[in-house]
C-alpha cells in the first residue's frame, strides 16, 4: 500500500513537472526570423526554380509557423471554447496561389496565413485571423465577405437592435486594441431600409471586421504570442455575438 502511494505520488510529481515544461515552452514560443527573410526573398524571387532550390528553407519555415499556430489555439481556446478542437491544418492557408483567372501569374503567396475559427477556415464564421508578411504584417477579427444570408442577417440585427450590436464595437477592450469597427463600405445605404434609420451608417458594411496593423518587429518579438492572445481576447465577444446572428 505504501509503495502504491509513493508511485502515485511520484507519477504525479512528474506529470505536474511535464505540464509546467510545457507551459513554460509554449510561453517562449515565437516567430523566428528565418521565416521572415524566407518570405522576403520569395518576394523577389516569386517563380518556381527558386522556390524549388529554396524547399527545404520553405518546409522548414511552414514546420515553424504550424507549431506557432498549435500553440496560439491553445491560448485563444483559453477564452473560446469553440476552436480547442481545432488543429494547425484545419486553419493554415496554402502557400500556392489561384492563378487561373488573375492577371498576376506569381505562383506563391508571400505570406504565411491562419484563421483560427469554430469549424475550420472556411466555415464562414467569425473568428481570429493572422496574417504575417514582410512590411505588411497584421491581424484582424469578425467576419469578412460574408455570404449573402450571412449579411443580410447582421444588418438586420444592427437594425432591430442597434444598441445592442453598438455596445460590442464600443466596448473599451475592443475600441483600445482595434480603434473600433473596420471593413469596406456601400456608399447609400442597402435596399429595404429607412433611411432616416439613426445608425444607417453601421448598415452600409460589407465586412464587419476588429482590424490591426503590426510591424516585423512586433511580429519578431518574445513577447508577441502573450500580445495576440490579449488581442484576440478584445475581439472574442464580438466574434460570438457575430457568430450567434448567423446562426439564428
């Protein structure tokens, strides 16, 4: 019985100990460099030999940016229940670009992208994107180019219960992390309303979006990771109101 207890105990002790470690590593995980200067040179160098000669540089940087992102579900699942289910490659974009119909024939994105969202990237929820390109680093929340319905149902919401979607883009944590609300707009506003509606500027949106630029530095920094979470948590109340409406 004694030797039963002290291995319990023993066997507890390590467990704690291993989720400490884990703890610890998942807190000094970062954006490595090399996966910057990697998307740099494929700026200049967008064609297929040197993305082939470049391979392993590429497979290398992909491994790191999976690992990044493992980590980052984890800490927003802290305040989303709704994407702790989610792993890396239901939410990575492919590097390859669509090329069949655009003008610019350049084969390869040069960014690397993930859109950490309850039932995957192209679920059309609301959820947490990050974006990370040289110069043009950002991150952003909400929902962009939604469906038809979708659309259809968000702005009616804003219109029977204006005040109601007002209190989620005026929150405080919300408006000092992203400004407020962004996304592209009609200029009139939209078929079916009145327009002498007092809010009829918050129906003229086509995406409806929390939005925030970021520089390679920040990007780069040890402490970038603890810095997203807290982003993405200003943006998670408006994610689940959004995604409440268009599941109605």
């Amino acid at each position: 019985m004694k030797k039963e207890l002290i291995f319990k105990l023993f066997f507890l002790k390590k467990m704690v100990y291993l989720l400490f470690k884990r703890i610890k590593s998942h807190n000094k995980m970062k954006v490595n460099k090399e996966l910057i200067d990697f998307l740099e040179e494929l700026k200049e160098n967008n064609y297929k030999e040197w993305f082939d000669l470049n391979r392993n540089r590429y497979e290398q940087a992909k491994k790191d940016f999976l690992e990044f992102v493992n980590v980052l579900i984890h800490r927003i699942s802290e305040f989303d229940s709704s994407v702790s289910y989610l792993k890396p490659k239901d939410c990575i974009f492919r590097i390859n670009r669509d090329v069949r119909f655009a003008k610019d024939k350049s084969p390869y994105k040069t960014n690397f992208g993930t859109y950490i969202v309850k039932g995957g990237k192209k679920s059309g929820n609301a959820g947490y994107y990050l974006h990370i390109e040289p110069n043009n680093c950002f991150i952003a929340g909400g929902i962009y180019e939604p469906s038809p319905n979708d659309l259809k149902a968000i702005r009616t919401e804003i219109y029977e219960n204006p005040q109601t979607f007002k209190s989620y883009i005026e929150n405080t944590d919300f408006v000092n992390a992203f400004g407020g609300l962004s996304g592209d707009k009609l200029t009139n506003l939209p078929r079916g309303y009145d327009k002498s509606f007092e809010f009829g500027d918050l129906l003229k949106y086509k995406n409806f979006i929390s939005f925030k630029q970021l520089t390679n530095n920040e990007v780069l920094s040890d402490n970038f990771l603890e810095k997203l979470a807290n982003y993405f948590n200003a943006t998670a109340l408006f994610n689940g109101y959004l995604n409440e409406i268009i599941a109605k």
